[in-house]
C-alpha cells in the first residue's frame, strides 16, 4: 500500500479511535483525526498523521474537512466513523435534547460522512472500505442508555444499508460492535471491584478488552484481506454476546 493513501478516523484524539488510527497508521495509511478535543493535533503528529478540531455532528463542519483533506492530502480510501457519545439518564425523565444529541454524532453524522465519503471514493475511482463503530449495544440494551442503544441498532442497519449501495462501486462497508473495553468510557466500572466483577460474570473470555484489539479489527476490514466481506458486523465482546447462562 503506497504511504500517501489517506484513511480518516473521527473521534481519533484518544481511546478506540486512535487505536484504529495507529493499526492503520501501521498499515500504510496516511491517518486523518478528526474530533472536538485540541489534543487531536498531537495524537495525529504521533502517527505521522493530521489532525482536525471538529464536531462530527455539525454536517458543515464534517463536510469541510472532508473538502480540506481531498484538496491538501488526496482522496480518502478508508473511513472509520467512530466518534460517539452515550448519556446516560433515566428512561422516564431522559431529554429530548440528549436523545437528538446522541443520535445526531452516533448515527447521522455516520450517514453523513459515509455518503461524503463514498462520493470522493467513486469520484476518485476508488474501490475504498468503510467502518462504522457500533456496539454489543445494538443487540442487547441497557435501559439507562436508550439514545446510545437506538444509535447503534441504527448503525448496524445503516451499515447494512450502505453496503448494498456501495457494492457497485467497489466500496465495501462493515462495523464492529465493541463489548466491554478498557477506555475511559469505562473507567468508573475498573475503579469498583463490584462493576468490574459484574462485567466479567458475562465476558466470557475472562477480561476486559483492549482499545487496539478494536483496532485491529478495524485495519483487518480496511484491509484487502477482508475483500469480499461487506455488510457485516463483528462483535469483538470477549464471547458477551453468546453467553446465555452460567453454573
């Protein structure tokens, strides 16, 4: 793979999303990080990389430094929608404000970036790959999480969707569904030895998992080695979702 080939991450300042771009970094890609923290700058240069302040939810925003990187670095050939928020409340008094707020950065600007992208990728002649960050949160749901809950179970759709569209032109699209990782959404369940028994009585793998275990699914899907997958979602859970019951 020629080095100037360009990937795009957001949510790439930190967590699964910089594991994504180092794999890929790793891989060849010239990375791309988008996301609202100014620590994206750093973390881009530390992979050889360019960073982007943005809010992925904000579609002009999106869409300019989609517009910046064809015009400054080249055509992007793999996307990796990860940025993401959860908030958390209770389902009977949770806001409609929270709701559209995890749903526009989760889901729509998922859409967003994933037509922009492909639209470059044909533009460009480009037979690309797309990943799309969703969750074992798509299949099994948390009642305190309903936004995050909808946003992935629409990720796993849309993800399907797109990749029947995009077939013609070469560009394969595929999720992966994260279970219990070890980042800072997860933090406050390592910090309680209670939570983080609770989280291990349902892994059946024993652990918790690492950010670049995600990522290096991630690179495999960018990856020519996974050519004829499309459509799909792969849950790296630790063996969550298959567990029924124990004894």
């Amino acid at each position: 793979m020629a080095d100037q080939t360009i990937a795009l991450v957001t949510g790439g300042a930190q967590g699964i999303g910089l594991a994504c771009a180092e794999a890929l970094a790793e891989d060849g890609y010239k990375v791309m990080l988008a996301d609202v923290k100014d620590s994206v700058h750093a973390a881009a240069k530390g992979i050889g990389g360019r960073g982007f302040v943005c809010d992925v939810a904000d579609a002009g925003a999106l869409m300019a430094v989609f517009d910046t990187i064809e015009a400054e670095e080249g055509p992007v050939a793999a996307l990796v929608n990860n940025a993401g928020i959860a908030r958390p409340g209770d389902f009977l008094s949770y806001s409609l404000e929270d709701f559209d707020a995890v749903i526009g950065l989760n889901l729509r600007s998922v859409f967003a970036a994933t037509q922009r992208a492909a639209n470059g990728m044909i533009k460009a002649g480009i037979k690309g790959a797309i990943v799309n960050m969703s969750s074992i949160n798509a299949v099994v749901a948390i009642p305190a999480i309903p936004a995050y809950c909808a946003s992935k179970g629409g990720v796993q759709q849309l993800t399907k969707a797109s990749a029947l569209a995009l077939a013609p032109h070469g560009i394969r699209v595929n999720a992966v569904g994260p279970g219990s990782i070890d980042t800072e959404m997860m933090a406050g369940v390592n910090a309680s030895p209670e939570a983080l028994a609770r989280v291990m009585s349902r892994t059946p793998i024993g652990r918790v998992g690492t950010a670049r275990e995600i990522g290096d699914v991630v690179a495999f899907l960018c990856s020519s080695k996974s050519s004829y997958v499309t459509g799909e979602t792969i849950y790296v859970d630790g063996g969550r979702l298959g567990l029924n019951y124990t004894v």
